[in-house]
C-alpha cells in the first residue's frame, strides 16, 4: 500500500455494476474490509435500477450510481476522492475507468475470463474454474491491500439495515397488517414473535385474510384477529371496515409489511399515531415512518426491519415456528388411516401454485414421483387446495407408478400444518407451504423458475435446497411469477429435469437417515 495513503482515513470506491446475484455475494467483502480499517469510507458503485434497494446497507458508506458515458462516470470517481478502489466487475468499461480514475491504490478481481470463454466454446474445464468461487476470487483481490480474510459465506442477513430510532413512550397496543399469500403470512409470524419480546406487556393486533386466519390465531403472542375480506364488495368496503376496527383498539403502533396502497391507505384512515412501512410501498406518504426495502435479504428479515422503526438493534429470524389447533391433529390422524399412510416414509409433494408460471411441469412431477415410490419405496402425498390443485394432484396420481395419495382440497391451512411433521421431505414449487414446511423443521427441496433466491423468499434455514436454472438472463421475470411466460420457452422450469430433482431428493432423504427398503 503507498505510503501517503495509509496516514489518511482509507476512502474506498468498489464497482460492482451488476448483477443482482454478483452484488449479493459481494456482502463478506465490506464486512473484511470494515473488520481491518474500521474507520474506512466505503462507496458501492452501482448501476441505477440496485441503487435504492441497496442504500443504507451497514457496512457500505454510499451507493454512487453509474451514469452514461465513460467521461461522466470518472468525472464522479476523481470528485470523491479516493484513495482506494477495488473493480468487482472487471469489463472493458470498468477496466477503463479505473485506468483513468487517479486513485492511487487500485485492484481488480481475477475474473478468469479465458478459462471462461474455453469452457463455454470448447467445454475446456480448468482448475481454477472447478475449484474456485466468484465469493471466493471477491475475496481473494482483498490480499493485495493486506486485508486478511475473516468472513468467507455471504448471508442474506448482512444485507439487513441499522438504521433506528427510540420511541420514548409506553407502548399498550401494536397491530400488524398482513393480508398477502400463505407464504408471506408465515414469513410474519418472526415479526409477531420479535414485536412480543420487544414489548411484553403490549397487546398484539394482527390483521389478515380469512384464508390465513390458521396461521396466526394459534399464536400465543397474538391478543386479537381483525378479518379484512378483499373480495367483491368488500374490497372497497372493507376499507373503511378495516380502518374502524383498527382504530377501535387504539393501538398506539402499527406495523405494515404488505405494499399495497390499499393496505397503507387503510394504515391512514386507521388513525394510528405511529404507522410504518416500507420506503417502497406504493403508498408510502400515508406512514409517519418507512424503513428501506431490500431484496438483499430474506422476506422475514425484511418483515423484521420494520421493528427498526421504533428499537435499537439489528433483527434476524433464528427460524421460523408456527402452530396449528389441537382439533388439526385428530383430522390429520383421520385421514392418515383413511389413505392408509400410517407407518410409511412420507414424502410431502406440492405441485400447485397461484401462479402458473412458478409451477414444474405436471409430467416432470409425474416422473419424480413414480421414480420415489418405485426405486426408494417411500410414499408420495400431495397437498394442495382449490379445485386447481384438486384435480391436478387426481391426474398425477393416475399417471405417477405406485400408489400416490392425494390429500390436495381435504386438508385446511391448521390440518396442513399437523400434517407436516409426518413428512421426512416436502418437495415443492416456490409457494406458501414451502415456507409452512420449513417452519416445521422439514427438510425441504424447492423448484424455482421465474423467481429467484435473491428476492428473498427461498426456504429459510438450515438443510434445505433450492433448484434452480442459474445464469438465464430472463431470471427474475417477475417478483411473484406470471400466468405465461414473457419468452415462451419456459426454460427455467423445463430445464430442471426430474433426474436431477430425483437425485437430490434421494441426497436429502440419506442425509436425514431415512433408508426405506424397496418394495
């Protein structure tokens, strides 16, 4: 390191322009960084559309955002005066910016780019490609400054804010509005959990949809249950409904991680002293506070920054815990005699979804299945509700080699629940009881095709897996999914093929010691 550079407070330039998986796993660079020179400024070049999702990140100083034009780019670079800069990104345009910055310490990650070109031209494996991580080339430019390594795995935690403020007042009544899918609903079940210890002695409000009642009346944490009914007339009626019944618990905070302008109108209407929600909620002028919005972190360490708004610490979910009515066990036992389950290996098969376009094709499941039951000797059991699902999870057992069970429309949101922890593996889309399932400690393998893990509703926790077509550049085409594909070849789904989920679905049940013996 130069001499001249070390007397003064290191001022850091890191470009690392796209994409948004590449940023995400940049995260243990800042962290090492900040580890040895605490008193580092460090500034994340970006491009515009991760600029706002990305400020306020703890371990980075300023987002600078890329502008058009070579010139226009290192005019900004030599005005903040760097002392370092680290290229994350390494193109011809990055490369040239760098030359051209004046900073006077200047590094840039070993991006192999030949070993790349052989390997997708020629199908030339090298070495260095097999054995080595981009994480792992990230961190490995840092020795150049002498930054020794100290943080080597990426968290999507890291990515959490730590931006809070005090309340000063004695809080009697905090509701929380939550009226999306299952799987959004699971995710705020930490922030109920963390809202009760934070505040003991406070009542708990929970406002959500009659379909996802189950998941919070259970709740110890939880005093009381508003139902907000979004269909036909109640969808402009229930507003004003919602709104009343908020304000009649007079609640002195409440906390909003549904987006919808809807659901922040009603915060308003609701007349609650302290509203918050997200900075990107569409209607965000209707909250006394918002705290940033990132895709950088799962959704229930996202749900959980909203806390940042009125305590002072940073907030992660350990895991996710839920609970089901009593009465949920005995239709569970009930139906395991009828289907005739009881003593057999279990594994769990959501093959429906309320997008289309987030649902593996029918005959692939099709293939799995009969591959499970014919070559591991366990028992296939689809779950699912609506008449959709229904009749879906009929047709793949008729198709499926073996004897498929489908429990799909005979089980409410509780009997899903007590269901779970019969399963020794719950194979599935990216939907709402994949999130019930990992709350329940069951291994879980997840198909992802338009969504991404990087918009932060993958399975939370140890153990679990994620399939998934990697580096197709459509991917995400949409944050929920979509009724068809915007391509029309649907290759992030077609190209996950029923082998390869076999494989790893036998891997898992290994894993967990689940040997059944082939009939």
């Amino acid at each position: 390191m130069n001499e001249n550079t070390t007397k003064q407070k290191p001022n850091i330039l890191v470009i690392r322009l796209s994409s948004l998986g590449d940023i995400v796993l940049s995260s243990p660079v800042y962290k090492n960084i900040k580890a040895a020179w605490p008193d580092a400024k460090i500034t994340l070049m970006v491009k515009p559309q991760f600029a706002q999702v990305l400020a306020g990140h703890p371990y980075i100083d300023e987002i600078m955002v890329a502008k058009k034009g070579l010139w226009a780019n290192v005019r900004q670079i030599r005005a903040g005066g760097f002392t370092h800069l680290l290229d994350l990104h390494v193109t011809l345009k990055t490369i040239l910016l760098s030359f051209f910055s004046r900073v006077p310490n200047r590094i840039r990650y070993d991006k192999n780019s030949l070993d790349r070109r052989l390997f997708v031209h020629f199908r030339r494996m090298s070495p260095v490609l097999k054995d080595s991580h981009n994480l792992d080339k990230y961190l490995a430019a840092l020795k150049a400054w002498n930054i020794p390594v100290k943080y080597r795995e990426f968290k999507l935690g890291d990515w959490a804010y730590k931006h809070v403020e005090n309340l000063g007042k004695k809080i009697n009544t905090i509701a929380i509005f939550q009226t999306s899918f299952i799987g959004d609903s699971v995710l705020t079940t930490p922030l109920i959990q963390k809202t009760a210890k934070l505040f003991p002695d406070a009542k708990i409000v929970v406002v959500t949809r009659p379909q996802t009642e189950d998941i919070f009346r259970p709740m110890k944490e939880v005093s009381q249950i508003i139902l907000n009914d979004k269909k036909g007339w109640n969808k402009i009626a229930g507003v004003w409904k919602t709104a009343n019944a908020i304000k009649k618990t007079h609640a002195d905070i409440l906390l909003v991680p549904h987006r919808s302008f809807r659901s922040a109108l009603i915060a308003w209407l609701s007349r609650v002293p302290i509203r918050i929600g997200f900075t990107s909620s569409e209607g965000r002028f209707f909250y006394t506070k918002t705290v940033p919005f990132s895709w950088m972190i799962h959704d229930a360490e996202r749900n959980l920054s909203l806390l940042q708004g009125i305590a002072k610490e940073q907030f992660t979910a350990e895991k996710l815990s839920m609970r089901y009515a009593p009465s949920a066990e005995e239709n569970v036992e009930r139906l395991m005699k009828d289907f005739n389950l009881e003593g057999k290996v279990l594994v769990g098969i959501h093959a429906g979804s309320a997008w289309p376009t987030k649902c593996w094709p029918m005959e692939y499941f099709v293939k799995l299945i009969s591959r499970l039951q014919s070559e591991l000797g366990v028992q296939a059991v689809l779950i699912g509700g609506g008449k959709e699902d229904t009749a879906q999870g009929e047709k793949i057992c008729q198709l499926s080699t073996g004897h498929a069970a489908s429990l799909c429309g005979k089980t409410s949101l509780a009997d899903l629940m007590a269901l779970m922890k019969h399963f020794k593996l719950f194979i599935t889309n990216d939907s709402g009881p994949m999130h019930i399932a990992t709350a329940f400690d069951v291994p879980t393998l997840a198909i992802f095709g338009p969504t991404t893990r990087e918009l932060g509703f993958f399975p939370y926790g140890e153990g679990h897996r994620v399939m998934e077509v990697k580096d197709l550049p459509c991917r995400p085409c949409a944050l929920h999914g979509g009724k068809k594909c915007p391509k029309k070849h649907f290759k992030c789904m077609r190209d996950i093929s029923p082998d390869v989920v076999f494989e790893n679905a036998k891997e898992m049940l290994e894993k967990a010691g689940v040997l059944p013996v082939k009939k």
